[in-house]
C-alpha cells in the first residue's frame, strides 16, 4: 500500500532569525526536500536612484552610503571614483593611498562579518561571530578616529578624501595589522578542519564554472568557483598596480570553498594594507572642486571590486548640477539570480547555509 | 577484574546507609520525594545560570549579571516571566493534545532520579533493574514531543517533532549497547552494585562505551552538536514554537533537568558515582555531575549542528557497529582474562578504542545529500 | 563525505574556546562605564554660533534632506538678521556637509550621543535651543581648533591584550 504524499510550500518569510536581511523565499518541499523556490524581495526599497536625480553630486554621496551597509567605504569610493572620471578631476597621492588603505580595512569588516554569519547559520552558537565582531570593532574604533561615524562614513569626496588622518591613527593601525594573522589563524584553527563543517558545507550548493560566467557572478562567489577575475588586476584602479597580491581562487564552487576564499582574502588585504603603509607619502588630501560640479555631457561606467562583488556605477550627466541618471549595479542582486538553482535537490537545513554562504545585502539588493 | 583494591577507598563511614532510612516504607519513600524534587528544581535552576554565565565566559564577554550580584537571581527572573505569560493555545489545534503534552515529557524525566544513588544505599528504590528502568522510562517522553508537535497546528513544529523522534529513537539502541559494556564488567544491573565495584572507575575500563555513550546522550537530549530541533537559525523554535507561559517553561525545565539527568548517569556508570577520597560522598557527586555539565556546554559553545539525514547516519553506521564491536570485546575480556592485573587491561583496551576509532572513521561514508529533482 | 582527520578538528576547535574562558571579557558595562568617543564624532546636536552667523545660507542648500529652515531679514546696515534658524533633527542624516560647508565656521556637530526624545515634536531643533553655550560640547568635526582639546578615543586594540 502506498502512501499519498503531496509537497506543502513553506514561506520562509521576510522576518526570519537568519536571512541575511528582509527576504523571503518561498520554498515548495516534499518532506525535507526542496523542490522549487521562488524569491521575492522589495521589501528594503527606498528609491535611491530616483531620488539622486534631484541631488547634486556631492550630495549624492551620504545615499552612497546606504547602499551595501556593511562595506560603506567601498560603496563611496566607487560612485567618487565614477564622477572623477566623468569630469576628469585629479586625485592627489596621499589621497589614492588613504582610500586604498580605507578599502581594504572595509574588505577585512566585511569579510568577518560574511564568514561569522555563515558559520552561526551553519549552528555554531554565535562563538565564532562573536570573535569576529571584535576584530570589526578594532577597525571601526579606527575609522571612527577618522571621520566621526562607525556605520556610514562619508568619507570620500569627489577629488580625494575628506579629512587628513590624525597622528595616532598609523600606530594604531599598525599594531592591528601585526595582529591580524594571529587572530585568522585562530579561526582557522577554530573551524576550518571540523568536521562537522567539512561535512555540512563540502559539496553543498555547488555553482558550476559555466552557470558562474552566464549569469555575470562576480566577487568571491565567481572566485569560489574556479574564474580567477578580480577587477583590480583585471582592470587596475587606484594605485592597485603598486602592491603585489594573490588572488585566492577555489577549485569546486561549493559553500566551503567560498567560506575558503574569503578566509584567505582576509590575508591577502592584511598585506596590502601592510604595503601601503610604507609607500604612503605626504602631501593634500583633496583637489579643488567646485561645490556645484558640472561635468560635461557623457555618460561613464566606474567600477569597483567591492567586498560583495564588482560594484558598479553608471551615470549619465547633461552638465547640470544633478546627474541625470544614476544607475547601480548590485553585486548581492546578480549573485542572487542563481539561488534557485543552487538550492534544488537539497534539504532545508541546506538551503539556509547556502543562502548565507552567497553572503548579500539587502540594502544593495533592494536599493 | 572487581576483586583487586587499589586504593580508591569508599570513604567514610556515612558511606553506606540502612535501605530504608529514616525509618519505615513510607517514610522513607516521602522524605526521598522530597529530595529529589528539591534536588532537581535547584540544580536546574544554578544550571541555567552556569550555563548561560560560561557561553559568556566561553565568547569572551560577561554573561547576564545584572539581575542580583553576578546574575544570580536570573533564572528566577526567567520563571517569573514564563508564569506571568498568556496561555495561548491554538484555535485548530487538538487541545487535549496540546495540554497534556509537557505533562508526558517532563514526568519521565523525574522518575529517572529515583534509582540514582546519591550516596552508599541514599536512593529512593534500589531496584535490582535500576540500568533498565532508566532506559525504558526515559524513552516515554519522546511521546510528549511528539503530542507538542501534533497539537500545535503548525507546519514548522510538526517537522520539529519528526526529525526529534527519529532521532531520538536511533540514538537509543548504541547507548543501550554502550551501557551493557558496564554491566558486564560490574555483574549487575542495579546502580548500587555497579558503583560499588568501581575500584577503578570505568571510564578507563571502557573508554570507548563512554564515547559512544556520551554522544549518544547528547543526541538523546538535543543538546548541540545534535539540536535540530530547537535550530535557532532554521525553524524558529522546532516543536515548542506555539507554546508560552507555564507549559513553556515545562519544557524548558524538561530540557535542563535532561542534562541534569544524562550527568549523573555518566556519573554513577562511568565515573564511579559517589566514591572519592576525602571530601563526604554526596559533594563528590555534586563534583561529577558539574564537571560532565561543563563538558556539555563547552561543546555546546564550539561545535556547528549537523544535518538530520547526517545524523542519523552516525548513529547507524558509526555508533551503532562500534558498540556492538566494544561489546564483544569487552564480553572476551570478561570470560578470558578475569583474574589479570588492571592496569594492563586498560591499556590494551585504550588502544584497541583508538584503533577502532582511526579504522571505523576510514571506512565511514555518509550519503551525498542531494536528491534530483 | 568522510571523517578525514578522526575527529582532531572538533578537538583543536574545543582546545581554542578553552583557551578564550581565561581572557579578560572586553565587555563595557554601559551606563556605569562610558568609552571615550572620536575627536570628531558627527554627535547627535547642531550648535550654532550667532555672533559669526551671517545668514548666507551655504548650510542649507548643502543639506542633501533640506533639514535646515532659515529665515532672514535684512536690517539697517544692510545685513542680513536671522529670523529663524531651525533644524529638523528626524530629517537630519548627520552627514556633516553643513559644517563643512560654512564660510565663517558658525555651525559645530554636537560631542553627545545620548539625546533621544520621548515626542517627534521635540526632534525639531529651534533657534535658541541650537546656540552655543558651556553646557554643549562642540566635536571636532571640520574644526581643528576644538578638536585639540578633546580627549583621546580609547581604542579597543589597546584595551584588548592578548597575551602572545
């Protein structure tokens, strides 16, 4: 006699202990088997990009900010990067290595909070998140030496930075980089070789190399699975071709793997920082831009390898004081579009992992 | 192997008490009560203040500390909360059901203390079954989980309730397995007995059976690494989502007096129950069954959570081959080696565990995990 | 799936949050003991100075919300007076362009982050309530000159020794 089954369809909602954010995923299962997933999301929609056309490019940048929350000072350095170029304004030197120097200790921020997630969504009771949020505080105690906020910086402005940094910022900085290994080996040594987490996360959620490059994934979801491109080799910005570093790149494409990579770009940033800490020289940290900038008409694409992926800007300027339109291109967005394929076939419990494994943002997503 | 003395002397002269102290049947049997719900209420009570002062410890800030001087009256802060919480029941749900459900899991539990002795002879029964009792009681409140899970009305407690009784239910056979590995090296199944015979205390006799008997606890318990059914971060809170105010905090008290319940069986089995040097019996207990409490938290605060399907194929194909492995080694030992010196035999039976462990994780394969659609 | 290293990995795991139990908890007890905040913390305040105010207005087209309401008449030496100066805090991002923004250094960021208020009436910030006085410490945001007397941010990378 057989038994009548039916699969029931299960809304793991917006308000949800562990999606990364408001998003809800409405998953049909047959048991614990997920058979079809369908993503809906919206509910963080603010209308940045439509607001911006009412704003002045500097303006502009605090709704910058507000974007990927997590990694502020890449989001700002993207769109001042985007405007630089449209208008051909000069950055000084001091300040091209102040902003690497921002970027990389925002990449580190992020990063720990990307694994940290991940780890307390594959049940490990918040210890490892909990190291690892004190390791982001030591780096927002910095920024906040810096520019006053912990959160949403606004810090870059268009033609170098805001503010010079103050006399205890290198000694502070420099103690946290010799720091910094010891402290990744020790979640190394907390969670890389546990088996429990070998066997939840290898295998599981694979992104095949092919899918990776259709769907233009980028960041370390597009390194996890096999596709050495990294932006700042691939098309260098900033002074990035004076430092020398790896670009860590997985082999399967599965959730360990990028819970790998960003491990190992967590030291690779800890060198660059050390690198530009050296070469860093004296001199102004911001060019003379008019208040009421008018580009000349045109239209740019400024891109940057954000901690989430390539975060791009596209903007269309008719010589007003406001940008005519003000595209964003979302890394967590596109990365998200191969979700569905990812999760069929797998359990529940899986599907959370590698859903926090992709490691979005909903404020990018949704903008 | 029970007639060598070395030294690990029974203690003091209140080591051993009359069996029916104070005096009478009903007497004895009501003054016993008495102790053991004290005893239980209390020690859940400074548990789930160690508890949560420890995780602190362990994630390198300070646990809650603002309730009393160093939190101490936390967990009576929690209880008066829970007590002061609406009943909610659910309109669909099978109401009967429902409110029965913390009744049938918790009672279990407290009858598992009435064969646990405390000190030489200070229990409430000295069954001559005492091991049985304990397994055959403590499988009665997988029913209680189950009636939460039905009587809920709710899709996310229902699938709770189905992964924790298969669970449950796998994870019993190798800790049954592991416990006969004790009674043949004691002779007996009553709990007197096998702490009177622990010269030496057991763990090392049979560190293996105290392997596969504490992971199989733990999974008996829900405890991390094995806690899908109170999975934080997947379902909200597994079979006992609907629940809130007194009937919540059954369970909660449920879940701690388990722990309470698992410690001091390892305890009496493994560790050599009330037996110790100098200090009075009863403190050395106490010791125990707080230092097996912060081995239990300890790995509840580092270790990730695995997957029900995962889990139940180390209980099927890891722990359950293994125990019956550690039986019949412990079976030979028994009948051909009864008169050697000890220390030999722990030797060889440390090295044959480690063996085992190294040869059984080679050939151990778990299942791929994905289905196609 | 196999148990490639027999079970080490979760024994090295549990050797390191041993290892954590003996450190010193970085916790801070919040309202008994407060951390020193940056020099040029973007606070929760505008303090703004009428003497050097001339009512040019460079704040409030800078403002990105528009939070900033002047009103200005002109008097008989032919300044102008500033009628109303107001700032709607629930609107106000703290962005810290009015401060840079001004001319003759008139407009300071507060030094305080604990000014919640129990009404959204409240949050607007009138002109009297907004002027400089000894009871309001001005951040050294975009002022170099007051950032020197503040004191120093306690880091938690000096606070948190790890013994090596």
């Amino acid at each position: 006699m057989a038994i009548k089954t039916e699969p029931f369809v299960l809304n793991i909602g917006p308000a949800h202990p562990s999606t990364h954010g408001v998003f809800r995923m409405r998953t049909t299962l047959d048991g614990e088997v997920v058979l079809d997933m369908e993503p809906v999301f919206g509910y963080l929609h603010r209308g940045i990009e439509k607001l911006a056309e009412t704003r002045t490019y500097t303006q502009n940048i605090p709704f910058t900010d507000r974007l990927d929350y997590l990694a502020s000072m890449s989001n700002n350095l993207a769109y001042v990067m985007a405007v630089e170029k449209l208008a051909g304004i000069p950055v000084p030197e001091r300040a091209e290595y102040l902003r690497v120097i921002m970027a990389e200790l925002q990449r580190l921020a992020s990063h720990l909070i990307a694994v940290g997630a991940f780890l307390n969504d594959c049940g490990a009771f918040m210890t490892p998140i909990l190291y690892m949020i004190r390791e982001r505080e030591k780096i927002l105690d910095l920024f906040e030496m810096v520019c006053g906020q912990r959160l949403t910086y606004n810090y870059m402005r268009i033609g170098g930075v805001s503010h010079d940094i103050p006399e205890e910022f290198l000694p502070a900085l420099g103690r946290f980089v010799k720091e910094m290994p010891g402290f990744i080996d020790e979640y190394d040594q907390l969670l890389a070789e546990n088996e429990i987490l070998l066997v939840r996360s290898k295998g599981v959620g694979i992104l095949p190399k092919e899918l990776a490059i259709n769907i233009s994934a980028s960041g370390p979801v597009l390194r996890a699975s096999g596709v050495k491109r990294d932006i700042r080799k691939v098309d260098p910005y900033s002074v990035y071709e004076r430092f020398e570093f790896d670009i860590p790149t997985g082999s399967v494409g599965d959730c360990y793997d990028r819970y790998w990579v960003r491990m190992q770009e967590m030291r690779q940033s800890t060198r660059i920082i050390k690198q530009a800490l050296e070469q860093l020289s004296s001199g102004e940290v911001q060019s003379q831009v008019p208040q009421r900038l008018h580009p000349p008409v045109g239209e740019v694409y400024g891109h940057i390898e954000a901690p989430k992926g390539e975060l791009g800007f596209y903007l269309v300027s008719d010589n007003s004081i406001a940008p005519y339109r003000f595209h964003i291109r979302a890394p967590s967005l596109i990365n998200l579009t191969a979700l569905r394929d990812m999760i069929i076939g797998w359990k529940l419990a899986d599907a959370i992992i590698i859903f926090g494994s992709i490691d979005i943002c909903m404020g990018e997503v949704d903008r | 192997m029970t007639t060598v003395e070395t030294g690990f002397n029974s203690g003091s002269s209140l080591a051993s008490l009359p069996p029916d102290w104070p005096g009478g049947y009903w007497l004895h049997w009501g003054v016993f009560v008495i102790i053991i719900l004290a005893f239980v209420f209390l020690t859940v009570l400074i548990f789930i203040w160690l508890e949560r002062r420890l995780i602190g410890r362990f994630q390198v800030r300070l646990g809650p500390n603002r309730a009393g001087p160093f939190g101490i009256l936390q967990p009576i802060a929690d209880a008066i909360k829970i007590l002061l919480k609406e009943d909610i029941v659910p309109a669909k749900g099978d109401k009967l059901v429902f409110w029965l459900a913390p009744v049938v899991a918790f009672v279990p539990v407290l009858l598992i203390f009435a064969v646990i002795p405390f000190q030489g002879g200070a229990l409430l029964a000295d069954l001559n079954i005492g091991i049985l009792y304990i397994v055959a009681v403590s499988s009665v409140s997988v029913i209680g989980i189950f009636m939460a899970g039905w009587g809920s009305n709710n899709k996310y407690s229902l699938i709770g309730a189905m992964r924790t009784i298969a669970q449950v239910i796998s994870y019993e056979i190798p800790m049954g397995l592991a416990i006969i590995g004790v009674v043949l090296i004691a002779g007996s199944l009553s709990l007197t007995d096998i702490v009177a015979a622990q010269n030496i205390p057991f763990i090392l006799f049979q560190p293996l059976g105290f392997l596969i008997f504490f992971i199989a606890a733990l999974a008996e318990i829900n405890r991390t690494p094995f806690d899908v059914m109170e999975a934080d971060s997947e379902l909200v809170a597994g079979f006992h989502t609907e629940y809130s105010g007194m009937k919540f905090g059954l369970f909660y008290l449920m879940e701690y007096a388990e722990v309470l319940a698992i410690s001091a069986i390892v305890t009496t089995l493994f560790l050599g129950g009330w037996r110790g040097p100098v200090l009075p019996p009863v403190l050395w207990f106490l010791i125990k069954v707080f230092a097996m409490f912060f081995i239990i938290v300890w790995v509840r605060s580092t270790i990730p959570r695995v997957r029900i399907d995962q889990i139940m194929g180390f209980a099927w194909k890891f722990l359950l081959p293994l125990a019956l492995i550690n039986m019949f080694i412990t079976g030979l030992e028994v009948i051909l080696l009864p008169e050697v010196l000890p220390w030999p035999i722990i030797f060889l039976n440390l090295a044959i565990a480690a063996g085992l462990v190294v040869l059984w994780s080679k050939f151990f394969r778990l299942g791929g995990g994905r289905v196609e659609v | 799936m196999k148990f490639e290293r027999f079970g080490l990995g979760i024994l090295k795991g549990l050797a390191l949050t041993l290892k954590h139990l003996f450190r010193r908890p970085i916790t801070t007890q919040y309202p008994e003991e407060r951390l020193t905040v940056s020099r040029r913390i973007r606070g929760n305040e505008l303090i703004w100075s009428e003497e050097k105010c001339t009512g040019c207005a460079t704040c409030a087209k800078s403002c990105p919300q528009g939070a900033i309401e002047i009103v200005t008449s002109i008097s008989e030496d032919n300044r102008y007076i500033v009628e109303k100066f107001e700032v709607d805090f629930g609107y106000c991002i703290f962005c810290g362009f009015c401060v840079e923004a001004c001319p003759y250094e008139a407009l300071f960021l507060g030094y305080d982050y604990e000014r919640s208020k129990y009404r959204r009436q409240d949050l607007v910030g009138a002109k009297e309530d907004l002027l400089v006085s000894d009871q309001k410490q001005a951040s050294g945001y975009g002022h170099p000159e007051v950032e020197t007397t503040l004191p120093r941010q306690t880091l938690l990378v000096e606070r948190d020794k790890v013994r090596k």
